[in-house]
C-alpha cells in the first residue's frame, strides 16, 4: 500500500498498478482505491488495509481484562458484567451472580460492549494466550510450536516414566489400579524393559524394570543393552541415591528434565496415552474417566483381572507393539525391525554383574556366630559355617527385608544370599497385619497412609508378592501389646451379673438363673422413688398402675 502511494505522489500511479495489487490481494480493484483514499487520510490505513478507522475511544485490552479473563476462565460475558460492576460502583462480588445489564440498558462509556470486548480479545490476544486464560498452562500448550528432535540410533536415548494403569485389578481380594514401570528406546519406539507393581511404586520398581530392560537374554531379548542417556522428569523414585547410583556404576547419564514439560520425554508420554486407548480401555475393570462430579460407574456384576493375568495380558501386548505394530514415525517399520536395521554396537552387562550393580549398598558388617547384624535383626545362610570374624558388604533390593546379598570387604567377591532368621509364620503376619488395623482405626488416623503396603515389581506372569518380613519375636511382641491395649479383650461381660428382674415380671428361667437376686432392682427413669413397696424377699417393687397413673 505505501508503494501505491508513492506512486501517486509523483504521479506515477495508473489504473495497471491497482488491478496488479487487486490480484495480489484477492480483492476487487476498487477496494484498492477504497483503501488507498483511507490511507490519504489517516497513515496507520497504509500498514493495515481494510481495519476498522480508529478513534479515540478503540479499546484495547488491559492487564486488568487479562486478570479477569484469568479468573472467569474465558467467560467473556462474566468479564463484561464485572467491567459493568465496577464502573457502576457495585461490589464486585455481585457482578458474576447477575445476568447481566438488560438489552437495551446504556453501559458506562468505559465499559465496553460484547461485541466490542470479544472484538478486542480476538485482535490483542493470540490463540494460545485464549485457550491458556481459559484452561490453564496445558491448554496453551495445544497451541505452541515443538521442535522435532534428529532420530538418533539405538541405545542412544532411553526414556523412563510411571503410569497409573486406569484399571482395578483384584490384588489379595482387594480392588487396586496398578502401577507400570517402563522404559522405552526413542530411536526404535521399542519397550525395553517393564516392571508392574500392584500398590505405589518404588526405587525398587526402578530397578526391577532397568534389570528387564538392559538383559538381553531370553525371555527379554532381543532389545537391551546400555543406553548412552536416560531422561527422567524429577519423580523422587528415579533420582534416589540407589536408582542414582546403579546408573553410575552402568556409566549411563542421567538427564533430569524440568518440572512440568512432559513434551520434553514424548516418547514414553505417547505410549503412557497408547497403552490406555489401544489395550486398558478394553479389560474388565476399566476406570472409565467420568465427568466433574460423577463418579466414575462399573457393572456390578464384573469380574476383575487377578494381578498374574494382567501382567500376562500387558506382556503380551508388549510383544505386539513391539514386533507387530508399526509406529509413524518409524515409516512403516515395527520397533523390532528398526532395532535390527541399526548396526549400531551394543553394551551388554553379565546379569550377575547387573545383579550387584542394582542393589542398594548397606556399608559393611562383621559376620558373627549369630549371623549378620542388619537393621536389628540378624542374616544367616549356609554358606556362613566356618566364616565368623570376616568383614562383609551388604547389599540389598529395597522393601524386600527378607533376603540380603553379602561380598567380600576386602576384594568384592560374592559369597551368597543370606535369610532373615526366625522368620514369623504366615499367620502371624497376618495376625499383627490385623492388629495394626484395629489400632489405625482406634486412632482414627489415616487408614490408607498408615496401611501402604509394599508389593515387589514383576517383569513376568507371577502372583502377587507382598513385601515385609518380620519375625517371630516381633510379631509376638506387637500381638502382645496389641491384645493389651484392646478395650474389647480387656472386658469382664460376666465379673458382675446384672441385677434380678421385679417379681411381677415374668422371665424365662434361662435368664433368671444369671441374675444376682441380692441386688436391688433398678428404678425405672422417669417414676418416682418413693412409690416403691418391698416385696417378700426384701427387694424393691414397683406398684403396678393404670394409664391415669392410678396404683391398681
């Protein structure tokens, strides 16, 4: 347009030149002209053609409409009426419960329409800065640009996340949404490893789905080997010091992401959104989403998935995806052949080195006639006879305190497992697990805090384990002071039999005989104590009366 009016500045400007732009434009010749005689007229039509003329008066949108746009969630109308509100001098607690200024009513002349006002949202504020008001950081983010990271090569990158599986699945008679522990490789789109867990996951979950994903041999194979980088995003499990740790020793770097950029790990946060939609979404159990509000509705005659069958159905769906299923970005290929397509070398580790190497480091110990002393309890196994006095270094899987793994102090050589001695029975962990539920309850804490449970992570088909071992000594101990301490166990029911019926009653002999005739009978509430006579046998009986009151 500023060249068109040079043009005609000097005179140069002809009709060729207009029907020239007109084309370029794709709009007619004469809104050309039109345009060019706005812009003769006022300079800001040169750089935007066919705006509306601005006056004096054009709104614009403020911080302060931004912050109400903020605190409305979009509700353009709602921003409107509390503009009104305030101008007016009403208290802007009343604005959001009107319906707003009657058609026809004349606003303040600093209040816009809203027509005005949605004019202006749509010119000042840009899509994103719309939805992101509206719905927060994550709705603006549908609205951003991402750049698409160079696919490198095999073991270059792994991700790793937890996902809460949207299913209940029956876990010791009890309805529980299981956790999956997974890494993924981003070159191939290939799940390397996994570990499910049926309660909270853990540094241990961590670890049991590292050792599945770093093994080649069978039944993990063939994807495996020792990633050059991991990305983790701040979850406290895999920055602990063991999980850190185990990660050192494997010389693999750790790259802690930023909180809340889950776009920064893309890879395992589309198989985290592909494993609900392609494969949970269609198991019994499913924990459909339901609206704010409601909550979410199963039929009541539905049969759930045991722990061991759905970790049967995850596998396999594994092997699916990574041998059957083609990804777009790996252009027509399954994750198994682009992992076999790259010649890239791999590290592999001895599963016995790896063993060692995920095991969390308990310092040293001295073996002695009564085992090894650990967290006040004592390690014994049969490879100990003829080794008191050694020094020892103890390792061992976290939350699974019946078994540690014993070296050499001195040269790191493995010498064995070693059990926890008088390990308690079955029944009695089940009795102090009960005790301990009573006594949550007593005190009316938090029941689902004080009763976590810890459930070890499996890489195959396997029943649930529970973890926690505990023995004989402590159970006993805690049964002990738990029987002490119940109201219920402590009461006497028969020290003081209750008190014999008046003689007028009649009372079946079976309960008679449990009475104290001694004792006197008691008062009946609401009746006068003086109107009681003595009966035969010395007791005190109350007179018999009509409906008046009357003694009869």
């Amino acid at each position: 347009m500023r060249r068109l009016l040079a043009l005609r500045v000097r005179g140069g400007l002809t009709s060729g030149h207009v029907r020239v732009a007109a084309d370029a434009l794709g709009v007619s010749e004469r809104t050309v002209w039109w345009w060019l005689a706005e812009a003769g007229l006022d300079e800001w039509a040169a750089d935007e053609p066919g705006a509306r003329a601005r006056t004096r008066t054009r709104f614009t949108i403020t911080p302060e409409v931004r912050a109400l746009l903020a605190l409305w969630k979009g509700n353009v109308a709602a921003v409107q009426r509390e503009l009104a509100a305030r101008a007016a001098g009403r208290p802007v607690a009343d604005a959001g419960a009107q319906a707003g200024p009657p058609p026809g009513t004349c606003l303040p002349p600093d209040v816009p329409s809203l027509t005005t006002l949605h004019r202006a949202i749509r010119r000042d504020l840009t899509p994103g800065e719309r939805a992101g008001l509206a719905g927060g950081e994550r709705a603006a983010r549908k609205h951003d640009v991402f750049l698409a990271r160079p696919r490198g090569w095999r073991n270059q990158v792994w991700e790793t996340d937890h996902v809460q599986a949207p299913v209940l699945v029956e876990v010791d008679g009890v309805a529980r949404r299981p956790w999956i522990t997974w890494f993924t490789d981003c070159a191939t789109n290939a799940i390397t490893g996994v570990a499910v867990t049926p309660g909270d996951p853990s540094r241990e979950s961590v670890l049991s789905a590292l050792r599945s994903a770093v093994l080649r041999e069978e039944p993990y194979g063939p994807f495996g080997g020792l990633p050059e980088k991991v990305r983790v995003d701040r979850g406290r499990d895999f920055l602990s010091r063991t999980v850190t740790a185990a990660f050192g020793l494997l010389d693999v770097t750790v790259e802690d992401l930023p909180a809340y950029t889950p776009h920064l790990k893309g890879t395992v946060e589309g198989l985290n959104r592909a494993v609900e939609s392609m494969f949970l979404a269609a198991l019994p159990g499913y924990a459909r989403q339901p609206r704010p509000g409601k909550r979410a509705s199963r039929p009541k005659d539905e049969v759930l998935l045991g722990f061991e069958d759905f970790t049967t159905r995850l596998l396999d769906w594994m092997l699916w995806w990574n041998t059957e299923h083609r990804p777009a970005p790996l252009r027509g290929k399954t994750p198994l052949e682009a992992w076999q397509d790259d010649p890239t070398p791999l590290r592999d580790v001895p599963a016995a080195d790896l063993w060692t190497f995920t095991l969390e480091d308990a310092g040293t110990r001295t073996l002695t006639t009564r085992g090894i002393r650990f967290k006040k309890r004592d390690y014994v196994g049969p490879w100990m006879t003829g080794q008191a006095g050694i020094q020892v270094r103890v390792r061992f899987m976290p939350h699974h305190d019946h078994r540690i793994e014993v070296y050499h102090a001195a040269t790191g050589r493995y010498l064995g497992p070693a059990d926890l001695a008088d390990q308690a029975t079955d029944e009695q962990i089940s009795a102090v697990r009960r005790a301990r539920s009573a006594r949550a309850r007593r005190l009316k804490k938090d029941l689902q805090a004080s009763q976590r449970e810890r459930y070890a992570a499996a890489t195959q088909p396997e029943a649930p384990r529970r973890l926690g071992a505990l023995t004989t000594a402590q159970a006993e101990a805690e049964l002990a002071q738990a029987t002490g301490t119940d109201l219920s166990d402590l009461a006497l029911r028969d020290l003081i039999p209750p008190a014999a019926p008046p003689a007028g009653w009649r009372t079946p002999a079976s309960l008679a005989v449990l009475t104290t005739p001694g004792l006197p009978a008691p008062v009946p509430s609401g009746r006068d104590s003086d109107s009681a006579q003595p009966g035969p046998d010395g007791r005190t009986v109350q007179p018999t009366t009509d409906e008046d009151g009357d003694a009869l």
